[in-house]
C-alpha cells in the first residue's frame, strides 16, 4: 500500500527557500574560519593555512672572552646562558670560527687590521629557523708597538747612581719582562726585574760613557 501525501509551497515560501539556498555556501565559508581565493572564472580555489612566526629576541646572556686578543692565537668566546627554544648562532668580523659557528661557546683566530668583532644572536629551533638581533662584542689587536718607557727627567746620568725607569703598558698584561743593559756591564738591577718599573745602579764609566736600557716583553 502507497501512502500519497500532497503539498503546496506558498508562493512566499519559495521565495526564503530560494534564497537560503543562495546565502549556505557563503555561510559555511564564513564559519570554517579558512581563507580562500577564486578564479576569474568563479571556481574556488583551495583554501591556505598560513602561520606567522615570531622572531627571536636578541640573546639575553652576555659574551665572555677577551676584548683585547693576540692575532693567529686561538680565543674562546661563550655565552653566558643560552634562551629557551633558541640555538646561538655566531658572527665574526676579522677572523675565521674554527669548527661549528652554532652552541654556547667558539674559538675564533682573528687575523689582518681589523676591525674585530664577536656576535652572537638567537635562532629559533622551528624549520623556518628565524635569527634575532646580534649581541656584539667589540674586539682589539694588541698593539706592542705603544708600549713606551718613561725614563727620569734628563737623559744624562751620574756614575755610581741610581735611577728607575716606567715602561706604559697601556693595558697589555705581558706574559713575561725581561730589562737588560747593552753593553752588560753598563749597569745593574736593583729591584723591579721582571715588573714595569725597574730601578737601576749605573757603574763607573770605563771606556764608552754610553749605553741603552732594554726592555723585552713576550706576549702571546
């Protein structure tokens, strides 16, 4: 047995049903929060998740190592503490990074005129692998050749007289000093051998009444 039921559509009806039709494709896209893009031909394309990264910070900690360096002499710089999420990464201007230019520490030989630089900033752990601002420690050359000494007003000294003599570092820490007189006999060392200030005894004049005080420093 067939049931049969009829129906009429109202003219009014027909027309918010012909309308609903219309608005429930924009009103799925506009609930599925994706965007999407159409061709000049209406077709949509498919929709593109895109998703920002933020980049880093600049590193927190702070680079150790000598801000005054030997050229050709290997130097150790580290950070002091590495961020969460991060991997240091580091620059150097001047020189060459020996091994991995990634971790909490490098060593690094700086050659040439400089300017010398280290830097360090942040990458971040993702595949997109972000880099932050660079922290920056400016580095210097020693410069042996500023090193002077000071001797006592004149430049004329008395046989059998004692004198002391300053040599102006400005700033080096030498790894050793050593101060003697040509000829050898010239004169002698009261105190200060081995340090930047020496006082000196000069002995009777036997044949040539002139000499010269050196100072040798070793560095690197």
């Amino acid at each position: 047995m067939i049931y049969k039921t009829r129906f009429k559509i109202l003219p009014e009806c027909s027309v918010l049903l012909f309308l609903w039709m219309l608005l429930m494709p924009a009103l799925v896209w506009a609930q599925s929060g994706l965007e999407s893009t159409s061709k000049p031909s209406g077709c949509v394309a498919d929709a593109k998740i895109v998703k920002a990264v933020k980049v880093p910070d600049a590193p927190t900690g702070s680079i150790t190592g000598p801000d005054k360096v030997c050229q050709l002499i290997p130097q150790t710089y580290s950070l002091s503490s590495i961020d969460s999420g991060t991997i240091p990464v580091w620059e150097v201007t001047g020189g060459t990074i020996q091994g991995s230019n990634t971790g909490q520490s490098i060593t690094v030989i700086f050659t040439g005129a400089g300017p010398f630089s280290v830097s360090v900033r942040n990458r971040s752990l993702d595949p997109i692998g972000c880099l932050s601002p660079p922290v920056t420690l400016p580095v210097e050359a020693f410069n042996m050749g500023s090193i002077t000494v000071t001797p006592p007003s004149g430049g004329l000294y008395c046989p059998s007289s004692s004198q002391t003599f300053t040599a102006n570092l400005n700033g080096i820490v030498p790894d050793s000093m050593e101060w003697a007189f040509s000829p050898s006999n010239f004169g002698s060392f009261v105190s200060g051998q081995g340090t930047s200030s020496v006082t000196v005894n000069f002995n009777e004049i036997s044949t040539n009444p002139n000499g010269v005080l050196q100072l040798k420093i070793v560095k690197c």
